[in-house]
C-alpha cells in the first residue's frame, strides 16, 4: 500500500483491561470507582483525538449511539466514536492500536452480531460524499453513503451500481461482505465492481488500494469483509439502467403452491436482466402496516428487470394467470423508487434471520418447502431468491467472494419481541432449515450469515486459509473486529 498520511496522538492513552465491558449509568452520587474514572479518561483521550463526536458510558447520548440497527443485538462498547472524516477514523485506529483496543466499524449499524465489550464502535455514517464520473461510469462513495442516495445519484445519468433490496445499507458494508442484490445475475457480485478502495490500515495509515498497487488486500476486501483494513471510500464501476422495470405482487397465502409453481416456470427461462424473488409473508399486526394488509398471511412475488416495460411485463405474463390477486405494483420505475420494491423497514427494529443456498427448486423440493413453512409464524418472512446468471461465473480478477453455483437462496427473517420470541423465532427457522436440509449445500453468502455462524459456512478452505493468512500478516494485533471475523 502507498502511504497517504498519519496522524499520531500526543495524548495518553489507556489500556484495554481497564475499559472491557464498562457500561455505567453516570447517574449515583458515590465515590468514582477506578473503572469509572478510565472511562472518563478514555472519553477525554478520544476527545482530544478527533474532531467528531465521542460517547462512553455515563454520557448522555451514549445510549441511543451504541444501538445497532438490530435491535435484537445488545451493543456494549467502551466508546462511540462518529467520525467526521477520514482523517477522524485513522486517528481512532492509531489510537486503539496503542491503546490495545479493538475497533469495529459500522456506518449504520447493519450486520452487527456481538456485544462489542472492550471495543471502540467506530461510525463512519458521516462520511457522505457521492462523485458520480458519468463519461467513466465511476462513482466514488465514501462509507456512510446509502444504497438509496446513491442510486439517487446515479439515476440521473441512466446509470446504476448493484444494489440489494434495502435503500438504508451503507454502500460499502454491503460490498464488503459480497453484495448479493438485484443485479448480480447480470453483472455479478457487487465487491467485484469495486475499482479501487480508500483505507486505513491497522497501524492507522492511509492508502488508496488497488489491484495494481495491492493485489492482496484488494483480493480480501472484494467479499472477504471488514476484518483487514477500515475503508473510508470506494470508487465503483456503474452499469447502463436506461430502463428499469419492476415491482410486486401480492396474493392470499392460499395461493402458495400455483404462485411457487409460475415461479419455478418463470425463474427456469429468466434472462440475466430479470430477477424474480418468491416469498411466503405475515404482515405483522402493527399500525405501520397498511389495513389491508395488517396481519395478512400472504405470497409476493417481486420482479425488477433491466429493459423495458413492455418486454418486462410478457416475461412476467404467466403471474397475471393466477386468481386472486390483492395488489400489482409492477410498472416502469426510476432506479431510486427501486428499494421501495421489497418495503424492507427503513427503520432499526429486533430481528434474526437464517439463510440456506438451494441445490435446485424441483417438485420435492417445492413441496418440501411449502410443507415445512406452513403456518409462518413466528417467522416474518420466507423467501427464495433466485440466482445463477453471472454469479455462476467466476469473475476474470474477482474477489474473495468467488462465484455461487447454486441457482437459489432461501432466506429468513423474523421479528424478535422478547427473549422467549427470539427464541421460538430462532427454533422455527432451524425446523424449517431441517426440513430442507436434502435440498441445500451447506455453504451460505457471507453477509447472510448470523451470528452463531462463521466465515467457514461462507468460504471454501483454500479462500478461508488465505484471508487468515492476510488478516494475520496485516492486522497482527486484531486491531479490526469485523460483524464475521475469518479467524472465528
């Protein structure tokens, strides 16, 4: 990596032993405990660190700051730093390096999995600058960006990056992970448009990485996660969307099995520029929920197509013969109505989720899968996306991600409302995961797994011994505490 600038403390720091797991009301009047008195000592280091806001235990906005967007994930850590630039988040690395603490970093929170005791929590939701190069098809996003201001952006050159189906995931968590979306059966996972990253490394050194100047750690961070270096931009390759087509169906859960049956029809044909996604649905009873659908257990289908909306809507045909539908959506559409399509909530809420890759979607396994969902409930959601297209094809340069042989995923999720719920939520997946058990390969994307999971589900053993191999040689103090480490 070249060297772009570093910054040292001249302040004191403190070490980890004396701020793991510190979490303080601030509101007693007896004596400062000697744990009290380093969490205010690690506050004022950090103050004097950085231009950008810093919370630890005791402080007023330290409680709304520590929360993820799941908020079924109970966050602990010994200090919140929001950064208000990059030059803030090399400062906050250089100084948990010397301080022996771990940072993890979350524009936005999403893919939090653990309670971060003894960790700095790094947000980068800050940094929001968007460049759009429209002759180059380039864009530079800086890591707080939002798939939906991004594709706001991009929209306005007939241009789009590969998005998944929430317009709230910061552009680079999502990419780092792989990122698995709307567009990857034409173009292929999201980390492999990735031109060139801007990062800081565990010594807390800035670097602009690209397949020439780094060949390793631009391999890793294509798919392999936050574990190697603290990404503060990115520049990506945009795709042409002069036209896009799309939106979402919608029938009584009774019509599971002919909606599934048209599915199978109509994923077996689709070209690379369609993507289709099948869903058995609760609505829950909430007040959020349109009446008509509060408490509706239903099916959707939702469907974006890169063309026009004539040819979108004949590749779509064979939905229209089914009975019964509740509501059409489906319509030509700008790329940034295009996270409205799956209506993921847009804000934080408790939940977990559980995904498996399907070997194929025949008649045992379409039966299978309707006789384990059943009643849903306490699931939300049960869905399969389809795959294939480019994901089966090994990108020429490609990163850590690799390619998807399996031509479905079956996702997930659900609400988590109390322990008791997580816990009931939690043991129905799994049921319905053993049920389909004939029928999946073991292996799951990266960014899909939970947090009782680790990287080996998500990666072969040749790629998983070489992002070790990375993660030791550049981070040897663990100075990076990524949502999956790949030394779990």
């Amino acid at each position: 990596m070249r060297p772009i600038r570093q910054e040292p403390s001249e302040f004191p720091i403190i070490g980890k032993r004396d701020v793991a797991g510190l979490i303080t009301s601030g509101a007693d009047r007896r004596p400062r405990t000697q744990q009290e008195e380093s969490v205010t000592t690690l506050g004022t280091d950090l103050r004097r660190t950085v231009r950008g806001q810093v919370h630890v235990p005791g402080d007023d906005g330290f409680e709304a700051a520590r929360l993820p967007w799941n908020r079924a994930v109970d966050q602990r850590p010994a200090a919140v730093v929001e950064a208000e630039d990059a030059a803030d988040a090399a400062a906050v690395v250089g100084f948990a390096g010397r301080a022996g603490l771990p940072v993890a970093v979350q524009p936005s929170g999403h893919g939090a999995t653990t309670r971060l005791d003894g960790t700095i929590l790094l947000r980068t939701g800050r940094l929001r600058g968007v460049e759009v190069q429209q002759e180059r098809r380039t864009a530079r996003v800086e890591a707080g960006v939002q798939w939906g201001e991004l594709l706001t952006a991009t929209g306005k050159h007939g241009l789009t990056g590969l998005p998944g189906g929430s317009p709230v995931v910061s552009v680079t968590g999502y990419t780092l992970g792989g990122g698995l979306g709307w567009f990857s059966r034409r173009h292929g996972w999201a980390a492999d448009a990735v031109r060139a990253f801007e990062v800081v490394a565990a010594d807390g050194t800035q670097a602009r990485v690209t397949g020439e100047s780094d060949p390793e750690l631009f391999w890793a961070l294509r798919g392999g996660g936050g574990d190697f270096a603290l990404v503060t931009a990115m520049e990506l390759d945009l795709h042409p969307a002069p036209h896009l087509y799309g939106g979402r169906m919608l029938w009584p859960a009774e019509r599971a099995p002919e909606v599934l049956a048209v599915y199978r029809e109509v994923t077996a044909a689709a070209p690379e520029e369609l993507t289709v996604w099948f869903a058995m649905v609760k609505f829950p009873a909430a007040p959020h929920v349109p009446e008509p659908l509060r408490g509706l257990a239903a099916v959707v289908v939702d469907a974006t197509f890169l063309g026009g909306e004539e040819e979108g809507r004949g590749l779509l045909r064979r939905f229209e013969d089914i009975p019964g539908a509740l509501s059409d959506s489906r319509a030509a559409m700008p790329l940034d109505a295009l996270g409205g399509i799956c209506a993921e909530p847009t804000q934080p809420v408790p939940g977990a989720g559980r995904a498996e890759l399907l070997t194929g979607l025949g008649d045992a396994v379409a039966d299978d899968l309707l006789s384990a969902v059943g009643g849903i409930a306490p699931v939300g959601t049960v869905q399969v996306r389809h795959l294939g297209g480019a994901l089966r094809r090994p990108a020429d340069g490609g990163g850590a991600c690799g390619h998807i042989a399996e031509p479905y995923l079956l996702s997930m999720v659900g609400p988590v409302l109390s322990p008791e719920g997580g816990q009931a939520l939690t043991a129905r997946m799994a049921e319905i995961a053993q049920a389909m058990a004939p029928h999946t390969s073991g292996r799951k994307p990266f960014t899909y797994l939970n947090g009782g999971e680790t990287a080996a589900s998500a990666f072969d053993a040749d790629t998983l011994a070489r992002l070790r191999e990375i993660k030791r040689r550049r981070d040897p103090g663990g100075v990076f505490r990524a949502n999956q480490p790949v030394l779990g």
